[in-house]
C-alpha cells in the first residue's frame, strides 16, 4: 500500500524527530529542518551497526527525505512544497511544527528584537507554506482531496489559549493565538479545496504532556474528517 | 593490566545498534542511548567518583587536572589500572568496534581519557586530530598499548626508549562518549562542532553534535576532520575520549604523509 505523503516542519526539533522515530514506517515524511539535520535514515543519511559494518539495518527501509531550507526566505515555503511535489507527486498530510520560542520581557530589547522572526515563523509560515500547497497541489482536484481526506495540522500551544502569567511569554503566546486562530480561518477558506485544516495545543512537552501524547493528537486528525477543531492538551490535572 | 575478562560482551551492553552515518562536514556517527541503562549508569557512577575527588589546576595523580596545553578543560586519561566498566574504553573490542567502523588498520596502540569542562568554558581550537603519536612498542599485536609518558613522550617519542622499543602511528579515529550531563538543553552550549575548514568560526559550525547523556559522535582523523568543542554557559560538560591509531604507513597512504598534523 501507498504511504500517504506527510510534509512536517521542524523536524529536528523535539517534536519533530519523535514524530520522524516514530512515524517513519507508516509514512513517507519529507523532514523540513533548518541547520541541524535530523536524526534518523534520510537520502544522505543511513543507519549502521557498529558491530557489524557490513550488514543491513531495518530502520534504512524507512529513510525520510531530508529538505535543509531556511522557511524564512522569501522563497522559503516554496522551495520546499515544490521539492516535496517534484519527489512525491504529493502532499496528504501537512504539519507545521517549526517555532521558535524566545521567552522574554515584553520590554526587553531581545524580546522586541525577536519580534518579527518569531511571528514569522510561527504564523506567517504556516499560513505561506499551506497557501503554496494549495497552488502547487491541492488546487488540481478538491473531490480527491476530500476522497484522501488530505489536511494540515499546525502545532500550537496552550501558550495560545491561556496566560502563564511572569514566564516571559507574551509574543511566543500571542503568535500561538495568531496561529489558532488562523487555523480557524484556514479550515472555512480550504473547505472548497476539500482540505481540513486543524490544530494541535499542547502545554509543555516533553515534561507536562508527553511527545507521544502530542503525536498521537496530530495523527487522530489524519483518519478523522474533522476541521476546524483545536486539540488542547493541558496535561494531567 | 586491567582486567578486562571482567568486562562484559559488548553484544550484551551496547542498546543501540544503529548508529546513524552522515557525511556532511565530513564522514561522521553519532547515536543515542549507546549504552544499556545500567551499564551507562555504572559508567556515570565509576566517573562520577573520580570527578569527586576535586578538580585540579596542575598535574595530580587521579584527578581531573589541567594540562592539556591551549584547551579549556580538566583531563584524566583512562589507563590499566583502572577497572571496569571505565576499562572498556581501552579493551580490544571496543579497539576492534573502531577500527571496524571505520577501515582504520587495527594496532595494538589506544589513547583514552575523560575531560571535563567546568561552566562558563571557553571555545576549543578547531583541528583535526590528525596528529602522530608515540607509543612503547606492542609486544605482539593481540595486546592492547597506551600511551606511557614515563617511556616515551606520546608527542614527540622522547624518553628511555631506544628506537626500536618504541613506535610512532597516527590518529585513527576517535569517540566522544558523553556522560554526566544530565539536564543539557539546547542552548546550554557545551557541544562537540563539526565544521567544513579549519577557518570557519565557531558559530558557523556545520553540525553540533549535543552532549546528551549516553550519546557519542564518532569519527575518522583525516586532514578534514575539523572539530572543536563549543563554549557551555552555566553548565558543566563532561566526555569520555578514545582514539585508534594507526600506522604511518597507512595514515600517508590514505590522506599523504605531508597532511600529519605535527604538534604545535
């Protein structure tokens, strides 16, 4: 059987190489990272067992194809949809996990500093990366979309739902609202191209919520029909 | 010598057996959970008392010590009298795993020790340790040798060995194991860079390998091996080191006798 194509961003962030550990058999991931390559079997990576050089390793079957790009350039998002589409053909399944979290006074000069950058990335790029989807791909044919039920998952946080009062949050919390709210937004305008959209909030992983809990809400949306619905997870209580 | 029937079966403490292979920079491995959690552990212990007995700002007999000339850091080497588990490091199969990893000539002759770098530490100097090293001659070549600087000057092969008791090779390949680095977050610092040429700045290392616990990075010495340990802010690193070495002959061979890094 084909495995269903999953565009994941941040993929050498922690969220992201559990998601690659963990998923790598039951999808083909193309692992969008910026400088720090991941951590697992790739086109230019492969596994070896240090005791026997020679032999083949298992985990090599489910290599992930590796995309180094830099999601703030200009043509950042593009590069990346359009090298996902010219190696797969497709994309069924995007999940913007890149973000940074620069915690910090809202007067601090590194916290204004880190203002843009910040919102870019959290939420300018995931509304650009989906927008190229649909130019590069989701536009061609709706009824198929809704037929592979193909979606986009974007991680928020509970950061965007709740104030974590003196933690320095206040632009990282803002530009998770902004990205829950945007999800809202994409799901009613993707509705015609019979792309869901959805999103994941999870308090602090690993340590509150534990990754696994994480990845299995992004996965849930992938067999499920829902848009427009927001994950929270707060954690034990 | 140390007792390395003590040692167990690498097959039985070595967790992980996929170590991941890349080849930017240059050709290198690195993996987690390296280790059983109780071999780590014993790992973790046996060094933690030796770094317990208080660091040390001249040479002192068996205790993390500075004295590696321009490097911002605390040494002990690891040499026979100590027992298992810190033993494993200068075993023949551990030598064997090295050499196979990498098609690095096997010889009798290992170099291993800890280091320790307290918080606040300074940027190592990038290089590619692709240096010679003296060794005392091997009696045969089942036996495991290190160096002995009371014989010869592992740099420079000085001291009271005639020619023929002693032998110069060249770095092979070497293994940083990290341990006792519990609670390492990105941005702690204190990782091994990897970089593209020896000129690059620290910040534009192309690949940082974390000093996550129970985690290595490994690699062939090679005229392009450049590496460098990173400054750590408010935390301490800590890493066990192991090298290979392999003959003259081989290291020109391969890479070109003018490419021998002498010492500085």
């Amino acid at each position: 059987m084909t495995r269903r194509v999953c565009l994941l961003t941040g993929a050498s962030g922690t969220f992201g190489q559990a998601f690659v550990r963990r998923c790598a058999a039951d999808y083909q991931i193309v692992a969008a990272h910026h400088t720090t390559p991941i951590e697992y079997a790739t086109q230019d990576q492969s596994f070896v067992d240090p005791l026997r050089p020679e032999a083949g390793v298992a985990e090599n079957e489910d290599a992930v194809y590796s995309i180094a790009a830099d999601l703030l350039a200009p043509d950042g998002p593009a590069r990346v949809v359009a090298e996902t589409i010219r190696a797969f053909g497709r994309i069924d399944m995007l999940v913007n996990a890149a973000a940074r979290r620069d915690w910090g006074p809202l007067t601090a000069p590194e916290s204004l500093d880190a203002l843009p950058d910040l919102f870019a990335l959290n939420v300018f790029v995931p509304v650009r990366l989906a927008a190229e989807a649909a130019d590069a791909y989701w536009r061609r044919d709706p009824a198929d979309n809704a037929r592979e039920l193909r979606h986009v998952v974007n991680l928020s946080s509970t950061a965007g739902h709740y104030v974590y009062p003196d933690l320095g949050q206040g632009v990282y919390s803002a530009s998770k609202a902004a990205l829950t709210q945007l999800t809202y937004h994409q799901a009613s305008e993707f509705w015609n191209l019979g792309v869901r959209v959805n999103a994941v909030a999870p308090n602090t992983f690993p340590g509150i919520v534990g990754v696994d809990d994480v990845i299995d809400a992004v996965l849930a949306f992938d067999k499920s029909e829902e848009t427009g619905t927001i994950t929270v997870l707060v954690g034990p209580s | 010598m140390a007792d390395h029937a003590l040692l167990p079966r690498l097959d039985d403490v070595l967790a992980n057996r996929s170590w991941l292979r890349r080849d930017r920079p240059f050709r290198h491995f690195v993996a987690r959970d390296v280790f059983t959690p109780d071999f780590a552990a014993s790992l973790a212990a046996q060094l933690g008392e030796i770094l317990g007995r208080g660091l040390s700002d001249v040479p002192a007999q068996g205790r993390f010590s500075r004295g590696m000339k321009g490097y911002d850091a605390y040494g002990i080497g690891i040499t026979e009298d100590l027992p298992a588990p810190l033993s494993l490091f200068i075993s023949a199969p551990w030598r064997d795993l090295m050499c196979g990893l990498f098609g690095v000539e096997k010889t009798p002759y290992v170099f291993a020790g800890a280091h320790h770098h307290a918080p606040w530490g300074a940027n190592g100097f990038i290089h590619n340790d692709f240096n010679p090293v003296w060794f005392p001659r091997a009696a045969d070549a089942e036996e495991i040798r290190i160096p002995d600087m009371a014989l010869c000057d592992f740099k420079t092969g000085a001291g009271s060995l005639p020619d023929a008791g002693k032998v110069e090779t060249v770095r092979g390949a070497v293994i940083l194991y990290y341990l006792l680095n519990d609670g390492w977050r990105p941005g702690d610092g204190g990782e091994t860079g990897l970089f593209h040429q020896v000129t690059d700045r620290h910040e534009a290392a192309a690949v940082r390998c974390p000093p996550i616990d129970n985690s290595i990075v490994a690699f062939e010495c090679t005229p392009q091996s450049f590496h460098a340990y990173l400054a750590n802010r408010g935390r301490a690193r800590t890493s066990i080191i192991m090298w290979v070495h392999r003959g003259v002959a081989e290291a020109a061979e391969r890479h070109g006798a003018d490419r021998i890094e002498k010492w500085r």
